[in-house]
C-alpha cells in the first residue's frame, strides 16, 4: 500500500492512539527495514509517522520503533502483514452461517520438551490439561520432531441473538477501539475508561461489568479463537440464557466488521459467534494445554475443520 493510498485522518487517528501508550510498554527493537518487510510500513510512511510524532528511537543513526506500535498501526490503517494475511483466513470462518452450523473441528497439539537435554530426556514426561485431556481423539505420539496429540474440540453451536438488556453491550463496544496491548496494560481498566482502547481480555473485563449492571447473567470466557488451520488465543462473555450459556462477543464481531473482515449485516455485535470459539475456561485467563512438570510447554496448535453434507 502506498502513502497516498492512506486516509489523513485514519493516519491521524492511528498516531494519536500510538501516543497514549505509556512509554514504559515499549521495546524499540523492529528496524526500518523489518517495519517494512513485517508489518507493510514502507519508508515514505515511515518519514511520514516521524514527523507527525510517532514513538521512534534513534540508534547509532538507525531508525527503531515498537513491535506492538506498528501491529496496531498495521491493523487501524490495513497495512499488508502477517496479521492481515491471518484475517483472510479468519473471515472464511464466518462465511457461510449455515455450513458453519454443522462444522466439527479437530486439533493437533504439537510440542518439544523446554529443557532438552535433561536427565531422563529420553522419557519425558508431560501432561494434558484436565480441562481438555478427555477429549482425545488417540494417544499421545512421539517422534523425531517431538510430542503431538489429536484433540475433539468443542465448538459453540447455538446461534442465537441477544435481546434484553444487551443493548448496554452493544452501544459500549461502539465507545472502544480494539489494540493489542501489553499484559500489564491489558489488565488496567483506568487505561481503558480513559482512552477507550482494549484488548480482547480487557474488553472482557469492562463488559462483564456493563452486562451485570444491564441485568444479565454473565461470565468471562476463555479458550480459543479456531480460525483455521491456526487457532490464537481468545477471551469473550458468556450470558445465560434461560438456563444456557451461550457465548457473547460483541467487541470481536464489531472489530472484525471494522475491518472488513466480516460482514457487519451478517454478524451484528448482538449476534452469538456460531462454531468459531473453542471454550476451555469460564474465566479470563489462559490454560496451559500442557505441562513437563510445574513448566508450561509452548504448544503448536493447527485445526482441521469438517462439515456434515448438505443436499
């Protein structure tokens, strides 16, 4: 994407939300070349953001910005990145509502042992979250790569719009614009109030306070987002209704809508995401899929999507 491509005032808007960012969150550790290749800011922009003030560092005469910085700017302007690429992929999870209504998904967990090398490498020994052992598909298997498992994930199949009260949900997620943000600000609901920016976890947080004064019966939730092949962390709400829990998550939808990634008619803020949530935990924080002793392992996930034959 070229400069004047851009819209001045997205620009303009995506700079001012840059600078609210403590300075403390940052770590000036991507280049001018890398701003380029990874994240699509190519250096007429980056001339550009430097003069409208953009946080930037200056090393030894080298240009350096933060990593989240430009991920976020990528995400507000639409910049061509790893990211971008990875909502192609997203949105045809919401393409087709009624094919998306029989889907089974199944996921392989794939792993290495941390600390290789250690005593009784050999046999390692690792274990499954009790939140997801059960739903194994086979056994654990081993081989030259590492330690991998096949899992029948529980997808969220009630499609359903919400109504009473959700209202609150839906004007309050028009206040907030979505940033990836640092775990320490994620958690800071005076950052959020003050300069309405969140991420998935804080949205969560600062809704679930909005519903239950709306009168909704609600709880965090966390799992996944199975945008396959590759499903990424997620947290959303779910509100009981008449008895069932059903998943909310009007920030993602009206994000995703902002985006161009869903149609926004189609998946309306008061409408529940059908089969593209993978539920773990009633709760905001993340589980460890596995665990070689006390130490949470770093997992591969890759998801395979079927779908019953419609004649």
């Amino acid at each position: 994407m070229e400069y004047d491509d851009i819209d001045p005032q997205r620009l303009g808007q995506a700079v001012d939300r840059a600078l609210v960012k403590p300075e403390w969150c940052r770590s000036y550790n991507v280049s001018r070349a890398e701003a380029h290749t990874a994240y699509g800011v190519n250096s007429e922009l980056v001339d550009v953001l430097i003069g409208m003030g953009f946080p930037y560092r200056s090393r030894s005469g080298q240009v350096a910005f933060d990593s989240l910085d430009l991920e976020n700017l990528g995400l507000d302007l639409g910049l061509p990145s790893a990211s971008r690429a990875a909502m192609s992929l997203w949105a045809r999870a919401f393409r087709d509502p009624v094919r998306m209504a029989t889907a089974r998904c199944t996921a392989q967990l794939a792993w290495s042992c941390p600390t290789p090398g250690h005593e009784g490498y050999c046999e390692c020994h690792f274990t499954v979250s009790p939140r997801i052992g059960g739903r194994s598909v086979g056994p654990m298997a081993h081989d030259i790569s590492g330690w991998n498992v096949d899992l029948d994930v529980q997808l969220q199949n009630d499609d359903h719009t919400f109504q009473d009260g959700f209202s609150a949900l839906v004007k309050e997620v028009e206040k907030l614009h979505f940033h990836r943000l640092t775990p320490e600000l994620a958690q800071d609901m005076g950052f959020l109030r003050e300069y309405r920016i969140a991420d998935c976890r804080s949205a969560s947080i600062h809704l679930a306070d909005v519903a239950v004064e709306a009168g909704l019966a609600v709880r965090q939730a966390s799992g996944y987002f199975v945008g396959a092949p590759f499903p990424v962390p997620h947290i959303w709400l779910d509100i009981n209704v008449n008895g069932r829990w059903i998943a909310a998550d009007p920030f993602f939808l009206r994000t995703l809508a902002r985006w161009g990634v869903v149609n926004a008619e189609d998946w309306p803020p008061a409408r529940s995401p059908r089969n593209v949530l993978w539920r773990i935990r009633s709760d905001h924080f993340q589980e460890p899929l596995i665990q070689h002793g006390a130490v949470d392992v770093p997992v591969k996930l890759v998801a395979r999507m079927s779908y019953e034959r419609r004649n």
